[in-house]
C-alpha cells in the first residue's frame, strides 16, 4: 500500500514547480529526491520507475540553488538558517560541488562563532543546530563541534518525552545524523544503557508521528509541505523496502 501511495507522492512531487514552493517544503524535497537517488543508484533498473540518475541529480541541485539562494537573507530566523546550511551540506554529499560546501561552511562559523569572538557560542539548543555541529565535524574535524552535539544528544535523551511532536521528529534525526558521523558515545554503561532507552522510545514515538504524518497527506493532499513530509517519509521508507528485500534475493 505505501509503495503505491509512495508511487503517487513522486509523480506529484516530479510536478511541482520550485519557484512556488515554500522554503518550508524544501528540505522535505531535498531529503525525500537524495533517498530516490541512493535507491535508484543502488538499485539501477529502479531507473525506468524513478527516472534516470542525472534527472534526480538535476532536480536535487536545482532545489540547492534554491536553497543556497535563501541563504542571502540576513534576517533569516538563526535556526532556520542553520536548517538551510545543513541541507546544503547534506546535498554537497551527493555530488561533491565545493562552491555548496563552501557556502554552506562559511554561513554556518557564522552562525556558530558571533562576530568578533572566536569562540562558538550556540545560538540555541535546537535539531537544526546539532545537525549543523555534527556536519561541521564532518567537513572539518572540529573536535569541539563534535563534543558539543554529543552534549546536545544528551540533553535531549534525558527529556524527550517533555518535546512536541514535531520537536521529537526532528530531534530524531538530529540523533540519527550524530550516530552517522560521529559514533557511539563514550559514556559509562548505566548512562549508555539510559540512553539507550531514550533513543528506543523516542524512534517508536517518531514512527507514529510519521504515520499520523502520512495521514494528514491522504486527507490534505494539495498542501505543499506536507506533500513534501509525505514525500521524504515514504522515500526513505522504500529505500528501506528495497534494501530488504534485494538483500534476500543476493
């Protein structure tokens, strides 16, 4: 059912011209085009169902562009801005542009280290700014970037249940990104055993507030952003699908 309803979403999302989506729908895209294009790449006869590997390409630097674009507004709220600089990052991943990468890079010491300190100073606690640390650490090596989203990691473990729906989302992914980059955490074994169920619990509350998210898309079908949740959601599901199921076969 969801490989149909996912089959449904990409024709739509194919449809949608950029220049009338909201900035908020664009990470959505992006995320939801980068899972088709990994599928597609790993499973090449995918193509004749998802198209060809430069047409998703095309689509996910022209969504980029769009994005690198909105970064020129200085008074662009600091969380929102820091979601912008991490989508750049994450699209740098797929095609190696340094000009993104660079972009991305500068805006986000920008963000992190105010003007005339040299020192980084969180803005704030957010999702957005613990991916941000966490491709810094990636691009850079910068250790205290990588020690301040373990922190952030933390935090939000230890008071998860205390976040709104939208917030645990978020925060999961935030996670997700520091276990990717960076690894387990060094911690003793009963805080590591304390984590460990925070992190249970919240990738349980996480896939009931996709559903839910899945839901609202069948019934509102025309909005753009959550077209674009429904989209990144069931991308990702079917990437995890396909893997499944061709790990079988082999």
């Amino acid at each position: 059912m969801e490989k149909n309803l996912f089959r449904e979403v990409y024709k739509q999302v194919c449809g949608l011209a950029l220049k009338d989506c909201p900035p908020s729908s664009l990470s959505g895209l992006l995320h939801g085009y980068l899972s088709v294009y990994s599928m597609v790449r790993v499973y090449p006869w995918l193509e004749d169902e998802y198209g060809s590997l430069w047409d998703i390409h095309d689509r996910i630097r022209e969504i980029a562009r769009v994005i690198q674009e909105l970064l020129k507004d200085k008074d662009i709220q600091v969380d929102t801005r820091a979601g912008y600089v991490v989508d750049l990052m994450d699209a740098y991943l797929l095609y190696s542009d340094l000009k993104f990468l660079d972009t991305a890079l500068d805006a986000a010491y920008e963000i992190l280290i105010p003007k005339g300190s040299d020192k980084i100073v969180l803005p704030c606690r957010t999702p957005n700014i613990c991916r941000l640390l966490c491709n810094c650490y990636y691009f850079t090596g910068d250790v205290e970037c990588g020690m301040l989203a373990k922190n952030l990691v933390t935090e939000t473990l230890g008071v998860s249940r205390k976040f709104s729906c939208m917030e645990l989302g978020d925060w999961w992914w935030a996670i997700r990104a520091y276990e990717s980059v960076i690894g387990e955490m060094d911690v003793f074994i009963e805080e590591k055993e304390r984590l460990a169920g925070g992190r249970m619990r919240l990738g349980v509350s996480v896939e009931q507030i996709e559903d839910e998210k899945i839901e609202d898309f069948q019934q509102n079908g025309s909005d753009v952003c959550l077209i674009a949740k429904a989209f990144d959601i069931l991308a990702r599901r079917e990437f995890a699908v396909c893997n499944e199921f061709y790990s079988k076969i082999e």
